[in-house]
C-alpha cells in the first residue's frame, strides 16, 4: 500500500479517485488551491470515508510549497489532476492556460524530481485525438489538437514521456480520459461547474431541477443512428477505479503508458435524455439548435489496452451515471423524492 499525493485532489475526478485509493488502502494527501474547488470538499471525503485526509493548500507552480509538502511525507506515487480545463476559456486567454497547465506541470515535476519522487499518474484527455478519422479511437490514432486547452494536454504528456524516456521518471501513466459524469453513490461528492455548464450531464441535470428551461441540442442531422452526437460517457467511479489500478500498475512496474479511459461504447445526446428521464422520472424540454462548429458527430474509445495492460473495464452503465449524477444535483437542490 502507497501514500500517494493528489494535486488538485479536492476537484471532481480527484475526490472520487481518493475514496477509491482510501478504500484500496492507500493513504491520500490532498493538494489544491481550491480555485475550482469546494472548501468543504475534504471534509466530506473524511465523513465519507472515515478516514483522516491531510490538505495541503498550495498552488501546483509553487515549487517551494510542493517540495516542503513532499519533504514533511514522502510519498511513493503523485496522481497529477490540477489544471484549469474549459476549452473557450483556453482560447480566450491562452498564456493563463499555458502558464497554469505547462509551467505548472513543470514545476510539479522539479519538485518531484528533487524530493525523489519517481513514480506519475496523469489527468489527460481524449481531446487531444481532436477530429479523429474514425470510432473507436485506439491510443495510436494520431493526436490533433484543435484548441489551447488540448495543445496543454498534449504537451504535459509529452513532457511526463519523455521524462520517463530519459530515464528521470521511472514510470508514468497518461490517462486520455473521455467524458466523465455522474457522482458518487452517496450524493456526498459530485462535479459543482461554475456558471452555465458545457458538458451535457450537468446541464441535464439543471434542466431536471429547473434552474434551467431547457436543454439544447447542438445538432440532430449528424450521421448516427439518431442525428444528434455520440460520445463516450464514463461514470467517474470506474474513472476512480481506473485511477487505483493504473497507479498499483505504475508501483510494481517501471513503464511509461498512454492509456484511454472509455467504455468503448458511443451514447448520443438524445439515448442520454431518454436514459435520464427513466433514471429519474423527469421530464427534460429540448431546444433543438443548429451544430456548433468544431463538434464531431462521434467520438469513442477502444479501451482494450487499459483492460490488457492493468485489468480495468468500466462496469457501471448510463442508468447508473444518470441516477448517480441526478442523486448529487438533487441534494444540492434540496429536491428529495429521488
Ligand atoms: N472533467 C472532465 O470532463 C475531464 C475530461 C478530461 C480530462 N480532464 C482532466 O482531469 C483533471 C481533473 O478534472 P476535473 O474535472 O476533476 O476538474 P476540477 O476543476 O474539478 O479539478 C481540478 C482541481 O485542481 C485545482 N487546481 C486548479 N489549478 C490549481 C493549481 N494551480 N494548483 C493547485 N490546484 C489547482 C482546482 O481547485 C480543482 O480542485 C484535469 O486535469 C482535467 O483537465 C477532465
């Protein structure tokens, strides 16, 4: 069992990876500089879990405050989740997104270089495969960034890669994440987007509260079954999961590894409406608007090489990503009959 640093680790994808770990065993410490974070958010994983979770509030870029943080509790592994993550925003203001994502990651990574840790995990994402030829996406399809947030992915695992060539890493793990949604079952812990959301399941999921009047549909004449965009949607509790098993891979071998988290199965907008409204039992109003540009009409893993390589295989299904996403919206709404 490892203790192993978290950054960001009081985010969405971090807190359900770290009752995951705790229930694996492993020992968590908690670093973020609660810019996208909720403050309590560590102190509900402690009542979640039971478990005592030392936080450390530090932004990743301060190399003396990671390094100090490293020193006080050697640890074997860090799983490496801070960074700022909206693709108009990165447009918008590439240089904060470069100076955040890059710099920051290099900072991180001399800080673990001189406290001697070797050993990393990293939040990356599908979007880097940007207008892919083809569905199912395997790793080696080629990677075309589209925008700065994706180029800031792209070069992190870079960086963490050729680290590991060179031998200043002894093993990493680019995770390319493909859409994450849902909470954890207890609605203790969940995704809390600021202003309007640009990912499906969490506006869906302010429609069927009413904070908002309906939810739009970018597109219904793609070439899919129905029309409208299919996508790869992964409950955040298998993401967890995956998290946990790459890590333990990580531990035992040195390997440097870029692996897609997916189901490998593509849900459309309106198979996940349809999906919600069983889950739930309420009714969602559409806006069916014209196609944003830059969306493909369809986007999804081949996740064979995470199940070969570390044995993982998400397990939980879109009823179980709309109950769950539906339960944690629903409690912060104070709606009860769920
Ligand atoms: N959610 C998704 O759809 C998705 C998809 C693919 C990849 N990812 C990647 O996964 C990772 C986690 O995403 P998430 O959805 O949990 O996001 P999140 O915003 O909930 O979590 C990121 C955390 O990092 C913290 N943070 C930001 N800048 C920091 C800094 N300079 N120093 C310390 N902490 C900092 C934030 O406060 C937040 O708690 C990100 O790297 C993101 O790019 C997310």
């Amino acid at each position: 069992m490892a203790r192993v640093l978290l950054t960001g680790g009081a985010g969405y994808i971090a807190s359900h990876t770290a009752v995951v770990l705790l229930e694996r065993g492993h020992e968590v410490i908690l670093l973020d500089d609660f810019s996208n974070a909720e403050r309590d958010v560590p102190a509900r994983l402690e009542r979640l879990t039971g478990h005592n979770l030392p936080v450390i509030e530090a932004d990743i870029r301060d190399s003396e405050a990671v390094s100090a943080a490293l020193a006080a509790q050697p640890v074997a592994a860090v799983i490496h989740f801070a960074a700022l993550k909206a693709v108009g925003e990165s447009e918008a203001d590439p240089l904060r997104y470069y100076d955040m994502n890059i710099i920051g990651t290099i900072r991180l990574l001399e800080a673990m270089q001189a406290g001697g840790v070797a050993r990393i995990v990293f939040s990356s994402s599908a979007t880097v495969y940007g207008q892919p030829d083809s569905s199912p996406i395997p790793e080696h399809a080629p990677t075309r960034v589209q925008n700065i947030y994706g180029r800031t992915k792209l070069v992190m695992e870079d960086l963490i890669s050729d680290l590991a060539r060179t031998g200043k890493l002894r093993a990493a793990a680019n995770l390319r994440y493909f859409n994450p949604v849902g909470a954890h079952p207890s609605a203790m812990i969940g995704e809390t987007p600021r202003g309007v959301p640009n990912n499906l399941m969490p506006y869906l999921t302010q429609v069927a509260t009413g904070r908002r009047p309906c939810l739009n549909v970018f597109g219904t004449d793609y070439a899919t079954p129905d029309g409208t965009g299919v996508r790869d949607y992964i409950h955040v509790m298998d993401l967890a999961e995956a998290h946990a098993l790459a890590l333990e891979h990580i531990l035992a071998h040195d390997v440097a590894l870029t692996v897609n988290l997916g189901t490998g199965i593509g849900i459309s907008v309106l198979e996940m409406v349809q999906a919600f409204e069983r889950a739930t039992g309420r009714a969602i109003p559409l806006n069916i608007s014209p196609r944003r540009p830059g969306d493909v009409a369809s986007y999804y893993a081949n996740p064979a090489m995470a199940e070969r390589i570390f044995g993982w295989k998400a397990r939980l299904n879109i009823e179980d990503m709309c109950r769950d996403a539906w339960r944690w919206e629903a409690a912060k709404a104070g709606i009860n009959d769920v």
